[in-house]
C-alpha cells in the first residue's frame, strides 16, 4: 500500500536505495527505516566535535545560552564518561572576553 501511494519520486528513490533488492521485496518497516537513514545520516563525530571545541559564548549570548548550545553540540559527540568533564571544559574555555573576570576565577 506504501508503495502505491508514495509516489513515483520516491519510489524512485527506495529504488535506488534499496539496490540490488526491490522495494516491493521490502516490509514497511523495512522501507520507513531505509528512508530514515537516507534523510537522516548519522553524525560525522568528528565534525560535531571541531564545532564543540571551538565554539565560543557570542557577545550577545548569556551564560545559560550559551550553555544549552553547547549542550546540544555535545549530544553527538560521543564523549561517552568524558562528557561532563568535556562540557566544564569547554564552558570555561569558551567564555567571552567581557567574562575574563569569571573565567580567570573558574581557572583558579
């Protein structure tokens, strides 16, 4: 049923994704996974961890913002044990220069 509503586009697609198979050889559950590996690939960690790294709190940021983005950035990092240490490191590291004050107390 799937495969007769979904349209020629996308039945195109699952075509070419699930080459050498067919698509109609394939369950729904199958098909829905295939397409959700397609439109979302799994994380390049290495990426995500340059961008955790060298991310720094933006003039206009607060603290509790800045926070939260860095949060989500480590999301995909993969520190695994290391994440705490990681995102105090990171906080500190990353404060902006009008916070000099704060991280120069945090470092001591």
């Amino acid at each position: 049923m799937f495969l007769a509503v979904v349209g020629p586009q996308a039945y195109k697609l699952l075509k070419n994704l699930c080459d050498p198979d067919n698509p109609n050889t394939k369950s729904y559950e199958d098909l829905r996974q295939i397409l959700q590996v397609h439109y979302e690939p799994a994380p390049i960690v290495i990426a995500d961890r340059h961008k955790f790294w060298t991310g720094s709190q933006e003039g206009t940021e607060s603290i509790s913002e800045s926070v939260v983005r860095v949060k989500k950035v480590a999301a995909t990092c993969n520190f695994g044990a290391f994440l705490t240490e990681a995102l105090r490191d990171r906080f500190v590291s990353g404060l902006h220069s009008k916070m000099v004050r704060t991280q120069r107390y945090l470092l001591a």
